[in-house]
C-alpha cells in the first residue's frame, strides 16, 4: 500500500486578517465533514483524513498548544493510542465513536497524557473534530506493535511501541470502555465547562473552555499574558467591528491587547484556548 498519502492539509490558510496589533481572526477551511474537495472520498485502503491546525505558541516556547481541525470519512478505523500529551477531542459535525461512546456534536473526550484510549471510528456520514494536544512536541505518541500491520496506519508516519506499564492491562483488547477508565473522561461543552491541562494550581498549564455570550454579552478589552484563541462554534461574535462567524479562530499572542468580545445577533458559543493560564 504506497502512493498514497492517509493525511491531507491546506498548504497556507483559507484566510488570516490582522484586527489589531498582535490580534489577528483566521477562518478555517470550509467543506465540513468531507473536505474543502472531498478531500476524504478519496479512495484510498483505510480511508483518508483532511487537517489543518492552529498553533499557539512560538518555536522558541517550551511547548505549543495546537488545535488541529480534523475531517474524517465514514466508518474509518483508527485503532487504540495514545499521546504524550494531554488531549482534548471535540466533536464538531457528525458523529465518531471513541471506545465505547458514540459522540456527537458538542461532546467532548479528554484523556491524560500518555493514557491508551480508543478506537476512535467516525460515523455513516463521517466526522469533523478537534483533536487538541496540550503540548505538539509530544502529540505523536504511538500504537501498540500489534497494530503495524492495520490498513488505516499505512502510507503515514506513525510510532509503535510497547505500552508503558500503565497501559498494559490492555493487552488483548481491540477496544477501551470509557467509564471509570482512570486519565480518561466523558463531557459536553456546556456554558462554562472549563478543563485544565494540568494541575489547577500550575501556571504553565493549558486551559480550554467553553464559553457562550448572550446579545451585548461581553469579554472585556485585556492584554493576554500568553498566546489565547476563541473558535467560533456558533452564532456570531463582533471584535473590532469585525463580525466573526462559525469556524473564525480569533487569536492573540503572547502580551497582546485583545479588544472586546461581544455577542451579536443570537449571540455567540465559543471554544476559548489558553496556552497556559497566564493567559486566562
């Protein structure tokens, strides 16, 4: 199985516009589930995905929180891993099932670094999620050997390694029940759910968090700390007269003053990212 590729991307973004200094809004690709081309139609063994992602964080930081925006073709296979990092996935469209739960739009997965966890298998119509990693350098994880030889894990660049002793009780097992599963957990984006990528009291910890604006609801004019986004995931949003829509990335670097947040129309449901909560 060669001459393929299981991943596909935009080489630069759809578009990126500056609001103010240091503050720019970036609008992620459109085609939903399927792709801006029907990127994951292609027949391809296994199935291929499209992805883009958002970056928070400079080479230069210890580490850079990454948002990447994924779209996955029907009944896909990707079996049990993990990452090195603390995950959050984030159901955007369809439905994908991650272990034993079947997810749906605003359902949220979060597993602790290093934890195994899956498979995660999208649904008849396919899905798009977030799958965001806490810390980039340390996203790739890895597979169990056993799973060398899946279909879906050909034509990429994977890592296989033996499960770590807090894996091991999964050996033999295809397929992980999530409830009571220690570092792993079942949520929903409700208002004000908030989850920290580490401990509560680290300041270099990330912060993602759910947040909904009423009309005229506003986040107040501040300097960030440390680089913030704010996804847009409905509704719409207006910052320096700018009205930001479903799929907008509002993102501020590091000591940048970001201008007001205010609901418009319906107002606005956000996924708000912090790189560390000196940013919050």
């Amino acid at each position: 199985m060669t001459g393929f590729r299981r991943t596909v991307g935009p080489a630069a973004p759809y578009r990126v516009d500056a609001l103010a200094p240091g503050v720019t809004v970036r609008r992620l690709h459109p085609g939903g589930m399927a792709g801006p081309n029907g990127e994951v139609h292609a027949d391809v063994p296994g199935g291929q995905t499209w992805s883009e992602a958002v970056l928070l964080g400079t080479p230069e930081d210890d580490f850079v929180l990454c948002l990447p925006d994924i779209r996955m073709p029907p009944n896909q296979l990707w079996p049990m891993h993990w990452h090195d990092c603390w995950t959050v996935v984030v159901i955007l469209e369809g439905n994908c099932a991650v272990g034993d739960w079947y997810m749906a739009p605003g359902d949220a997965f979060v597993a602790a670094p290093s934890i195994e966890y899956g498979p995660l298998v999208p649904g008849s119509k396919g899905t798009r999620l977030l799958e965001i990693f806490g810390d980039l350098a340390r996203s790739s994880g890895g597979y169990a050997p056993e799973y060398r030889d899946h279909p879906t894990l050909q034509g990429g660049t994977f890592a296989f390694h033996p499960r770590a002793e807090g894996n091991r009780h999964n050996e033999g097992r295809s397929s992980l029940p999530l409830d009571g599963a220690a570092g792993l957990w079942k949520s929903r984006l409700a208002p004000g759910w908030q989850w920290d990528l580490g401990a509560a009291d680290d300041p270099d910890r990330g912060v993602v968090r759910a947040t909904r604006l009423a009309l005229g609801e506003t986040i107040a004019p501040r300097a960030r700390g440390d680089w913030y986004a704010a996804l847009v995931l409905g509704g719409t949003a207006e910052v320096a007269g700018r009205m930001l829509e479903r799929d907008d990335v509002l993102i501020a670097e590091r000591d940048a003053t970001l201008p007001a947040i205010s609901g418009a129309a319906e107002g606005a449901h956000l996924l708000e990212l912090f790189r560390t909560a000196r940013a919050l």
